[in-house]
C-alpha cells in the first residue's frame, strides 16, 4: 500500500507540472481558470528565487494554487501564517524571515517586506520537486498553546489530496464551497489542493454567516461544502436549500452530533468529520448521522495506542516531528480501541491537571458544562493560581444565562475541586477564522491570571 501511494504521488506531481489539457476550465468559479494558474505560476517562478520563503497572505485561491504550483516546480517556499492579521504576519516574519509575499491589497505587511505584483509567464517548470523535498511551510496559531512552524513536503501534502479525492470521490464536476480559509491546512488541502488535482472548480470568497452558507449550497449550485463545526453549529435550525450537495466535510474539532443531525435532517447529507492536525495531516474519519460514531482510520495510516497515547505512523506526517523506533509519533490524544480497527478519542492527555491534590479532566469538566441546560458551547483551561501557587480552573461559557445562573447549574454537575475558579458568560465563544477557539481573545477576558 506504501509503495503505491507513493508512485500514485509521483505521477500526480508529474501531471501538475504539465501544462493543464483544459486551460479555459474553472478553477475559481468565474474569475480564475486553470490556464490563469499556470501562468501566474510562471511569473512566480520567474520572480522569486529557488527556495525563497514567500509569504502567502491572500485569501485569493487561485493565487494560493499557483503560488503551490511554483513551488512545486523548484520555486519558492510557500509560507501560510495563521491569520492575516498584522500581529501574525509580524509573527511569521520573526519565526521565517521572508522579504516578499504574494498579498491582497488590504493586507498591511510587516515592515521590510515586499508585495509580489502578479505577473503572467508562460508555463516553463525546469522539473518537479523530489517527492521528500519541503515546499511548505505553515504557522500555526493553536487553541492551547503557542504558534509554532511546521513544514511539509510534496509527498506528504500532495499524497493526502490525492488520497482524499480517490476516497471521496471528488470530480471535475464538482463546485466546493467553503467556511474556511485557504491558509489554513484544512482549508488548503480541501479548497486548493484537492479542486487542483481533482480538476474541480472552488467558489470565490469565503463564507461565514448562514445565509452566504445557504446561497452557495442553494442558488450557488454548491456539490461540496467544506465547513467547521462552529458554522454547522449556526446552520441548525435554519432551512438550507440544498439543490446539488452531495458531500459535507468538517475539521478543527469535533461536530456536535444535534449539529450534523440537523443538518442531516435538512440536506440529506450526514458529514464527514476529519480527524487530525497540521503536522499530523488527516488521521481518520467519521460520520455521526451516518451511524459511523467510531473513528476510521485513513488506509495510509497506521495507529496503535500505548499508555492510553494514540500514536500514528502516516506519510502524512510533517518531517520535524519525532518518531519511536517503529515510525510511529505520538500524539498528545488519549484513545481507546474499539472493534473492527477503529477508535475513540478521551480528550487531550495535557488537559488534566492538578487542582488541590487532585487530578481533574479539563475536557470531562467541559463535557459536563456544555450539557447543563441553556448552555451551548464552554471552553475550559488553567491558569496559575494566586502568586503562582497551584491550578485554578477557568471557563469561558457561551449561553445567554447569568453567571451566577451558570455558577449554581456547575454546582450541582460538578465536585468543588472541579468549579471553575474564573467563569465569563459570552453570547458568542470567540473563534478563529478556522473554526477553533480563540485561546487569545478567550484569556483577555480574564484580565489576567490569577483567581478571583
């Protein structure tokens, strides 16, 4: 299976660096065509030096795609920041020191660097990456702790699109709709890579409210909607007009299964969820309103679980991460196998902690939260005691009861050790453009670290 996943790979980064055999077809649904990439590809490689790190700070996917296509061909290195804020993008520069990036006009870039004008060329590539070479990097923001770097190769990320266009059957015909960005892992593998190698065609823009959700899987004529929990989560209870959908994935956390139910119950179409990480790539999948609660590992994984830790072997993997003597890595999941090659995931194996003497599950005391009545979300973490002495427990809960409401429903769920110390009441949980939570703009309402 190893060898033919890998010469599948090969040949497809073959076919990339070809000329494309239908340039007039759509890449982004009415403004960019398969031909437009390849000569913006071609500008780029003519441009940036070989092995230059340039930063990708655009939601342009077309321009991502070409950008992809350069590098592919032995050109730049593409960098992905986590936000295209300014904060993050001073970020990235600080982590890859980069002088130029491929940016949309509002984009205000850290200072010293350079904004690549697009510019057509004809299509010249001098040959392909070698399959193990990196030609990606990506800052990841994270929802429990610092942004950190990670790469990846040709062979990883090419490999993984290909594998899911195979597996999930994606076509020239379909038109993908999306809630994500594409500098996002999920949102490049599922909007840029997998339309590219499948001859797909993506929609303009990203959508974020119901409604602009709506219109694309309705008048937009959407086949593939590309999506996050939080978003599936603002679509129940809202009718969704689904003339051609035929397949819904979502990522970046687990799908409440009242979300995929109700959208199941509207659109006929019962989601995928994708497990992984940015440096793990995809690890498995399942489907809850398919009656799939279990995790399926994907067929180029292999998984084992040791001292309650999933460990993963995959060629997906990003190169930096440490392996075990067999290959494998080992993820800061706690699992449990199940039958037929499945699993269940327990939560994070960093979410306990030691609050008086006593070990306390983060993620089981969110779970309890988030099942008290009115509430509809909670994110639950630890901050330094007062004076730095022991664990106090916050939460941030999103619901439209009283804190003190919330404060006498937690009582009565959860043992005294376990009370979140700090608790804020919010009517929306903050999120990344992702989809995950937002551990930034979660702690600045605490307004520090120490207890009540």
């Amino acid at each position: 299976m190893k060898d033919r996943h890998r010469k599948d790979t090969e040949r497809m980064l073959e076919r990339l660096m070809a000329v494309p055999a239908d340039p007039a077809r759509d890449f982004v649904s009415g403004t960019r065509t398969r031909g437009d990439l390849y000569e913006y590809a071609g500008g780029f490689l003519h441009t940036l030096g070989k092995d230059e790190p340039v930063c990708l700070c655009t939601e342009d996917r077309g321009m991502i795609a070409a950008a992809v296509l350069a590098s592919l061909a032995g050109g730049p290195i593409c960098v992905l920041p986590h936000s295209l804020s300014g904060r993050a993008l001073r970020e990235t520069r600080e982590a890859i020191r980069f002088n130029n990036a491929i940016a949309d006009p509002s984009i205000e870039l850290p200072a010293g660097v350079d904004a690549v004008p697009p510019a057509r060329r004809a299509w010249r590539p001098a040959g392909a990456r070698t399959m193990d070479s990196i030609f990606l990097t990506l800052f990841t923001g994270g929802s429990t702790d610092r942004p950190r770097i990670w790469t990846k190769t040709a062979s990883a990320m090419i490999g993984e699109a290909l594998f899911q266009v195979r597996k999930y059957g994606i076509v020239g015909d379909d038109l993908i709709a999306a809630t994500v960005p594409p500098y996002h892992i999920y949102g490049l593998l599922f909007t840029v890579l997998i339309p590219l190698l499948a001859g797909a065609t993506v929609m303009e823009g990203t959508r974020l409210f119901p409604g602009e959700i709506c219109s694309a899987v309705g008048q937009g004529g959407a086949t593939v909607l590309v999506s996050v929990p939080v978003h599936y989560r603002s679509l129940n209870g809202t009718r969704i007009p689904s003339k051609r959908l035929r397949l819904a994935f979502s990522s970046a956390g687990p799908l409440d299964p009242e979300d995929a139910s109700a959208f199941h119950r509207e659109t006929g179409i019962a989601v995928e969820e994708i497990y992984g990480s940015t440096e793990t790539g995809g690890i498995a999948c399942r489907s809850s309103a398919a009656g799939r609660e279990l995790l399926e590992p994907f067929e180029p994984v292999r998984w084992r679980i040791r001292h309650d830790l999933l460990s993963v072997q995959s060629p997906f993997l990003s190169p930096e991460l440490p392996l075990d003597a067999d290959g494998f890595f080992v993820t800061g999941d706690r699992a449990s196998a199940a039958q037929e090659g499945r699993f269940t995931l327990l939560g994070r194996a960093d979410s306990v902690v030691k609050v008086g003497g006593k070990r306390v599950d983060l993620q089981d005391v969110r779970d309890r939260i988030t099942r008290l009545e009115g509430v509809r979300d909670a994110y639950v973490f630890s901050l330094p005691g007062k004076t730095g002495r022991g664990t106090a427990i916050a939460a941030i809960i999103e619901t439209d009861c009283t804190e003190a409401r919330i404060r006498e429903l937690c009582a009565v769920s959860l043992e005294p050790y376990e009370m979140p110390r700090r608790i804020r009441v919010v009517g929306t949980m903050p999120s990344t453009s992702a989809g995950k939570y937002d551990r930034d703009a979660i702690e600045r309402y605490f307004n520090g670290n120490g207890e009540s």
